[in-house]
C-alpha cells in the first residue's frame, strides 16, 4: 500500500507558469491513492483551468465563485480547511506569500489555510529578481519561522521570461516526495538538532581507464533515507558513489559528496563521521580492488588472464571503532536466500548498532527496484519485519526505529 493512498491532500494553485508542473504533481498522488481536492485562484485559472485541475484529482475544482456563493451546508473555507491532512501550494507567488505571511484572507485559499491547523507546504516560483528582492526574502523566513509552514526552495535554471538564475518551481517529483515525508511525520520535525551521515550508491575500483570492479547499486535507497531525514529537519551529509542521475536529481538542504572508490568513501565518512548523530550505511561498496591500476586503457590483447586482487579497507568495522556512546551506526546487508543469518553475524562481527537485512534476489526488491521489504535487526538480536514497500517510506520506518533504539 502505498504512503498516500487515503490521504487528504488540498493543492492550492495560485497565478504562475509553473502551474503547468502542478497538474502532474495532482495527477501523481490520486495515482497512488491520495484524496485529492484542490483550489485555484483567480490568477491560477489564466495558466490551467478548474476542468483540467478537477479532471486529475477527480473531483470538482474549487474557486473563489463557489466560496461566494451560499451552496453549502457549512462555509467553504471550514469545511476543506477542517478536511486536509496536508495543504500543498504550488506554485507560491509573492502576493500569497505576502498574504499568509500576514494573515490575509481575500480570496478562497488564504481563508482556508487560516481556518485549517495541518501543515502547509509551500513551492515558490517566480523570476530571480522577484525572489531575491529582500522584502520577499524576509517574507518567506518570517513565514517559514511557524512551524506549520514547509518550504521547497526553487530550483536555478531558465526561466520562461528567459531570464537564468533561482526562481523555477521544484520538479513534480520533488513535491511528491516532500508531500510524503510530510503526511508520514505529520508535519512535525522531529529530526531537527541531529546529523545524519548517509552513504548510498556502488563503488568502482578500475584497473585501467575504463574497466572497473562494481555493482549494480543506484543509490536510490541511500538517497531515500537522506531526504527523508532532511524532510524531518535533520542535517543531512550524503556520500555517494556510482548513482542513477534520477536517484540524485534533487538534492536540496543536503550536503552531498559525490566519490568514485571505496578509498574516496573511506576518507569522507571519516571526515564526517564524528559530527554525525547517526549514521546509516548503505552503500555497497566494493570488498576488493586491482592489485594494479594501469594509466591507460589496455589493448584487449594486454588484458591479463588473471587479475590480482587485495581488500579494500574496511569502512564500516572501522567506523564502529570510533563511535561514541551517544552515536548510533546501522549497516545494510544485501542478501539472497536466509537474509537475516548473515546480517546477524555482520551486526555482531562489525558491533554495529542495528542492521536493515533487505533481499536482492525476490522481484520488485534489492539493486534498483524502487520497493523494498527488509528486516531491521538491533544489538540486541531483535527483529522488525517491514513489508515491500516503497523505499522513501521504508527510509521513514527506519528512521521511526533508530530514534527508538
């Protein structure tokens, strides 16, 4: 089951371009299950109309004419502000910004986000100098200064004025993600004051210039775990190896450190290791490397018929040698077969706080699949059996059971 399916989710769409990317982020969450209702304002309805809106999400499109007019039982503004689990505007102009900094309430959104108590996340989106102006800066700090309020920040890029700098609203799939983060935790920041240290992707130990030993891990399950954590206000430093692009598309409020080897991802994480709080473990990274390493690219007729191998060091062993008392470190074990025996022996092996034991050999789970069962395993033996889902919400079940541990 996924994250979203019976949320409640009000999209309040306000007089920007970037409207056009809202209809996917509507069209995204009644997909997964989400209950979708959504708002538009007078300026939203000159970009996308109350039909293509009301059409995605599935249900009548709201606008300041319904607000006005005296058809239902109770105010308009009190019943979907009393309905949402979640409101969601995007795109943010710096009129509505300015009115919710305020309290203002002229039109149909801004009176249901002051009759409603869930949070609000807000998507800007206007040119750079609109967004750099300082009174617009001041707006979106003071506003963001109420715990309610959660902000996506634009995105650098060409704007439709042609203009290139900050001002482009987040990508749909950014929104998605953010949207549940923020229904799983209830809106609430409970990671904010803690470091969390995520290694994520393969690594690739070459030989010559272009052969390599590696894996074929995507980084997607370390990336979930990173963001999630940001998402829950933790400070965030992600060190990762070989990824797919999608998996590392947007890496907003996270400090991210890209290496190629087991030798660069050694050096950083010990580098960052002892500001962490907690540190998860996910990378798979390489167990051995070339003896040798050739500067060039070897003719296939060079290759040599046997290739010397030696260890790599062992990054996570040596890690749980430097923890403190009060940091937690959590290894991941990919495995086939009997999953939980040999996490169990690596748990004890390398005295690790907790070990996630994940399959890589069941369909729809391990390297590059985008769901995931898993099994977290503490110090002291026991078990918690997570079933398949998807891996930003087993980022947040992880993160729900480190904090208990």
């Amino acid at each position: 089951m996924s994250t979203l399916t019976g949320k409640r989710v009000l999209i309040g769409l306000t007089g920007g371009i970037a409207a056009y990317k809202v209809c996917e982020v509507i069209s995204t969450l009644a997909k997964n299950g989400a209950d979708v209702r959504a708002v538009l304002t007078s300026g939203a309805q000159a970009f996308v109309t109350p039909l293509t809106v009301a059409t995605l999400c599935r249900h009548p499109a709201y606008t300041d004419e319904n607000f006005w007019q005296p058809i239902h039982s109770r105010p308009l503004h009190i019943e979907l502000g009393e309905w949402a689990e979640l409101i969601v505007i995007a795109p943010l102009t710096a009129n509505t910004l300015a009115k919710l900094t305020y309290g203002l309430a002229d039109n149909l959104l801004t009176n249901v986000v002051l009759a409603s108590t869930c949070p609000v996340l807000l998507a800007p989106a206007m040119n750079t100098d609109m967004w750099e102006q300082a009174s617009v800066q001041r707006n979106w700090q003071q506003l963001r200064q109420d715990e309610r309020f959660h902000g996506v920040f634009p995105e650098a890029g060409r704007l439709a004025c042609d203009r290139v700098g900050v001002g482009r609203m987040a990508e749909a799939s950014n929104l998605v993600t953010h949207i549940a983060s923020l229904l799983h935790a209830g809106g609430k920041q409970d990671l904010v004051g803690r470091h969390v240290l995520v290694s994520a992707g393969g690594t690739r130990e070459y030989f010559d210039r272009v052969r390599f030993i590696g894996n074929p891990s995507t980084g997607k399950m370390g990336v979930s775990i990173a963001k999630a954590a940001a998402h829950r206000g933790a400070k965030v430093t992600l060190v990762y190896g070989s990824v797919t692009s999608e998996a590392v598309a947007d890496l907003t409020g996270i400090r991210a450190i890209s290496v190629t080897n087991a030798e660069e991802m050694h050096e950083h994480l010990l580098e960052c290791f002892p500001d962490a709080d907690w540190t998860v473990m996910t990378a798979a990274v390489a167990d051995v490397k070339p003896a040798q390493k050739y500067g060039r690219k070897l003719p296939k007729d060079a290759l040599p018929e046997a290739l010397p191998l030696v260890p790599v060091v062992d990054i996570l062993s040596e890690l749980a040698q430097r923890k403190q008392p009060h940091q937690r470190l959590v290894g991941f074990a990919a495995q086939t077969g009997d999953i939980v025996t040999p996490a169990l022996e690596k748990l004890r092996r390398k005295k690790l706080d907790a070990i996630v034991a994940n399959p890589i050999d069941v369909p729809n789970a391990g390297f590059g699949s985008d769901t995931n069962p898993a099994v977290f395993i503490d110090a002291d033996g026991n078990q918690s059996a997570v079933d398949s889902c998807t891996k930003l919400q087993l980022a947040h079940y992880l993160l729900d059971w480190v904090g208990k541990l």
